[in-house]
C-alpha cells in the first residue's frame, strides 16, 4: 500500500482511547495532546475514556457464540474502529501490560467481522483475514521502569496490531514517569505531537 492509499484510508477520523483511571494522570495529559494534534491536522478526534464512560470490560459466552455484540458500547466502538483512518491507544504499564480495562475493550471490540474474519475450518484449512489493513496505529504508554518492558511492545504490536493488519504500529513508553521533572513531561508531551503529526498527517511517514 502506498502513501497516498494510506493517507486517504478511513476518511477523516483518528480513534483515540484513554485507559487510567485518575483525571489528572499523566497519560490524560498525553490524550489531550493526541487529541489537540489531530485536530490541528485537520482530522477529527473520536476521544473515549474508558474509565469515565464505564466501557464493561467482561467478555461473555453469549457474546463469543453469536458472533454480534448487542452492546451498544461495543458496537460503537467497532463501527468507529472500521471507519477510521487510524487508532490511538494511551495507558500506563501496570504488570508489563495495559490495565484489565483496556484488555477487556480489545477482547470485545477488536473481534471477528470488524478486526479480522477467519476462513475456511470444517476440514478446510483455516486462515486469518485481517480487517485493519490501511490503517495506522500509535500507542503511547507510561511506566515507571527505568527500561522499556518488552512485553508492552509485543502485546500491541505481534499481538494485536500485526495480526488485524497493521504490522507498523507503534508503540511509544515513556520511562520513569513517577521520577520525571515538569520539563521532561513537556519534552513527552512535544514528542506526542510529533509522532501523532509524523503518523497521521497527510503526506506522513510512508
Ligand atoms: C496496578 C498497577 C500496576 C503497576 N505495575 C507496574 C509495573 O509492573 N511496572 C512499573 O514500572 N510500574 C507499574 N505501575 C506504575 C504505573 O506504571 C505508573 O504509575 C504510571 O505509568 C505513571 O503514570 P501516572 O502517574 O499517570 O499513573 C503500576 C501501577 C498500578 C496502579
């Protein structure tokens, strides 16, 4: 896929989910800039805070089976998921992993039909189609390691984004952030605005 087939995929719209539970969390701060970026690029920004809107994060039987969510949440957050140009995901490491929230809004939401469908099976060989190709994906995390958990780039980028067709995604984690000063987060903050610019921008990184 080329440049321009990138920047013209999913229209004008950028999915930007939020997963901390404190209001004045440093990876708020980080949204609010994603958020501000993309606007200022003449996108718009479908901003969700998980937490605050009470997304359920408890993927059941029923749901699994049928194949459809009836969740209204759910099914909002796949239409938006298909129809953007490109997701951004902002949480904290908590045990080398996104919290149990955002876990739960990927099992439910990223699911067959809108993040990748599965072929064949009764005796014929099964294949993943991936659903998100053409899209972006940026992922900013926080943690106060010294050193970046591996785990956190595998979860998003093999896990997750690889397998629904985006194997560029990428994965920002800011270190050490609870022994940060007030310049250092500024200096994140203008890093934030330039990777959001750089990925999503019209004419962006190919
Ligand atoms: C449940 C929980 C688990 C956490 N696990 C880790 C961890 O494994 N490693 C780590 O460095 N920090 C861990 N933290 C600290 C968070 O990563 C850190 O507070 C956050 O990234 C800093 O951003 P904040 O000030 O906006 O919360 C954990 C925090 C919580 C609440």
């Amino acid at each position: 896929m080329g440049r321009d087939d990138r920047a013209s995929a999913g229209g004008k719209e950028i999915l930007v989910v939020l997963c901390h539970p404190r209001a004045t969390s440093f990876s708020h701060a980080i949204a609010d800039r994603c958020a501000r970026t993309v606007e200022t690029e003449g996108l718009r920004p479908l901003v969700h805070d998980l937490y605050r809107e009470g997304f359920d994060p408890v993927a059941r039987a029923e749901e699994l089976d049928r194949g459809f969510s009836f969740d209204e949440q759910v099914q909002r957050f796949g239409a938006e998921l298909s129809r953007a140009r490109g997701l951004i995901v902002v949480h904290p490491d908590w045990w080398g992993q996104p919290p149990a929230l955002l876990k739960g809004w990927v099992d439910r939401v990223f699911r067959p039909g809108v993040a990748y469908d599965i072929a064949g099976g009764d005796g014929a060989p099964t294949a993943t189609v991936p659903l998100l190709t053409g899209k972006r994906a940026l992922v900013f995390a926080t943690t106060d390691d010294l050193s970046i958990p591996a785990t956190l780039e595998a979860v998003w980028r093999t896990g997750v984004f690889a397998f629904c067709g985006i194997p560029d995604a990428e994965v920002r984690v800011f270190t050490d952030t609870r022994g940060s000063t007030h310049g250092r987060r500024e200096r994140w903050l203008a890093e934030v605005e330039e990777v959001v610019r750089a990925t999503f921008a019209a004419g962006g990184r190919p």
